[in-house]
C-alpha cells in the first residue's frame, strides 16, 4: 500500500539520516505547534516539586556530588534517587559533567515525560503535524507508534550538561526501526546546549546501557557495556551540532550516540523530544530499561506496539483526520 509521502523531507535528507544518524530539518513546524509546546512544558515546570515525574538534573547532580546529604527530589518518584547517587558514587570512574564556572549560579536542567497523555497541545503536534510522516519516511515505515514525549529545559547559567547516551536501551522496544525527534523551542547553538551527535555512531553495532545523564554511571544494572567516554575524548570523535531555531527539528536514530552541552548563555533552551517506532519494532521488556509512566504493562515481549499506551501516528485514515481529539486528556500522575 503507498501513503502520500511527507514533501518536508527530501531524498538528500534521507540519505544524509541513512549515513550520519541525525538529519536537521529546517522549517516543519507552525508558530502556533512551537507555541503549544511551549505551553505544555511551562505546566510541567508549574509543577516541579509536586508531580510525579518532574525533576531538576542540575540541583541533582549538585546532591550526588556532596557525599554528606540525602537526595531530595520533592514528589517526583520515578528514579530512585538515592540509589542513582550510590550506583555514581560507587562508580570510580564517573565524575561531575558539567561546565566550569565561579560558583553554581542557581541553573536548572528541567526534565519530565509522557505529557501527551494530559495535554492536547502535545497530542496535536506528536500526533498530527507533519513529524509522524516525517518519521515514517525516514524509517521506510509502513506505519507508526508514538512511543512518548520528554521535555528537557535548560535554564541560562545552567551547567550541567546531559551525558552522551544511545536511546535503544532506556525503551522497552526490540528493534532499531525507531527515531528520535529533537524539537527547540528556543533557539539553540553551542552556547545554550544546542544538541551533539556522533556522526555515523547508529551503525557501530553495539548497545550501551542507560545513564543517569548527569554522569555517565548506567541508571541501573544492564546487560549493555557502558557508553563510551565520548565527553572526555571529544576529538577522538565525528561530532556534530546544528544551530537551530523554533520551528526546526533534530532528528536522530535510536542507536546514534548523543549529548548536550549546559546553557553557559543568559537565554532559555527549552526542547521537547518525540519518539516514533515503525512497524518492525516490537515490545521488550528490556532488562535496565528505564519504567514508562502510566502505561497498562499489557504487552508481552515480542507483540507488535499495538495498544492505547502507543498510539498509532502514520498512516492518518484520511488527509483531514485529527487522532489528537480522539483522545481524553487523563489526569497527571501525581
Ligand atoms: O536535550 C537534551 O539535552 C537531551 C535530549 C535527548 O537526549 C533526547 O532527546 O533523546
């Protein structure tokens, strides 16, 4: 079957997704969808201290690297932070990542997930804008899942930076039919912690195991190797950013290797981040995986994505069909 193809993406950039893993799209999204965004991730941070699933990696990282407290995370329960700060500290090789500065000048490195499920600006933008047919095309897709958003802020002076990583691993998915989209809501470059990417990395063959994207400690016991120290040896690497602006979208492959910077600016970096799996990914419940927030766990290993936790994005039925309206907004996990 043949589904009208998205014109936002052109043979070069599928060809340049295919050989690097990443590919920078300039222009996809209206001013109203940078705009909803914007008004979802300012709920989220609304809601920092009292939510489930929000934190601040920047005033983190600060407690895992004191030895003498605890670590308070307010109401947020998804990791266990106490642990995290025992696996780093345990870890002789790991070591803070961030960017040098005087004194710590009140950053923060705002991060929280799956808000498409209460808010339907983000339904709207993940589901019906012209990213879900972007993805498709890129993955040679014959129909797709949206797998979750993540939301990740970094405010001026914030100095941490988010450790390189490979997504495979934090996703309980078989299968590399699966594409990261890296959405600014802010204009972003090397200063404010524009997104980094190791060129090529997708088709090195290896999976790396999970961080805490604070320190480059895997979140929690995996059968994948560490990633490799790409922070302390950036030379040694192909790395490549984008300066980008509202409006524009990353895109990277699930095995491409990837980091960030801290926000050494005076200027937000807000940037929401949507997955997308094709038709060949199937459900695992991938040992070390990181937990979803409030999916039904009714899937086993091997079943296709097909379930109301991963609604399917491509091919739309027909040209004007909204999915975002056929969803409820359910309450935030609290
Ligand atoms: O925005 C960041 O610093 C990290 C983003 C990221 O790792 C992702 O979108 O997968």
């Amino acid at each position: 079957m043949t589904h009208d193809r998205s014109d936002a993406v052109s043979a070069d950039d599928i060809r340049a997704f295919e050989r690097d893993g990443v590919v920078c799209l300039r222009n996809v999204l209206t001013p109203d969808e940078v705009e909803h965004l914007r008004m979802a991730v300012k709920k989220q941070m609304d809601q920092l201290g009292e939510s489930a699933t929000g934190y601040d990696f920047e005033a983190l990282a600060q407690q895992i690297w004191d030895r003498s407290g605890p670590v308070e995370a307010g109401a947020a329960n998804r990791f266990d932070m106490q642990a995290v700060k025992d696996l780093v500290r345990g870890d002789a090789t790991a070591r803070p990542l961030m960017e040098e500065a005087e004194a710590n000048e009140g950053g923060l490195f705002f991060y929280d997930v799956a808000a498409w499920r209460w808010d339907q600006g983000i339904r709207k933008v993940a589901f019906d804008s012209v990213l879900p047919g972007i993805a498709a095309e890129l993955l040679g897709a014959n129909y797709l899942n949206f797998w979750e958003d993540t939301t990740f802020v970094k405010a001026p002076h914030t100095r941490q930076k988010t450790a390189f990583h490979q997504d495979l691993a934090y996703f309980q998915i078989e299968g590399e039919q699966c594409v990261i989209v890296w959405i600014p809501l802010d204009p972003a470059n090397r200063e404010n912690g524009t997104m980094q990417y190791v060129r090529g990395s997708h088709k090195w063959g290896e999976t790396y195991a999970p961080n805490v994207f604070v320190s480059q400690t895997p979140i929690r016991s995996s059968p994948h190797p560490k990633c490799l120290d790409i922070e302390g040896e950036q030379a040694a690497y192909d790395i490549v950013s984008f300066q980008v602006e509202p409006g524009d979208v990353i895109i990277h492959h699930v095995m491409t290797l990837h980091g960030s910077g801290g926000n050494r600016s005076d200027h937000w970096r807000r940037a929401m981040s949507f997955r997308y799996c094709g038709d060949e990914v199937r459900y695992f419940d991938r040992p070390g995986a990181i937990p979803q927030v409030g999916v039904a766990h009714d899937l086993r290993d091997g079943d296709k994505l097909i379930s109301a936790d991963y609604p399917i994005v491509w091919p739309r039925p027909w040209p004007s069909f909204c999915l975002s309206e056929a969803y409820d907004n359910l309450n935030r996990p609290v």
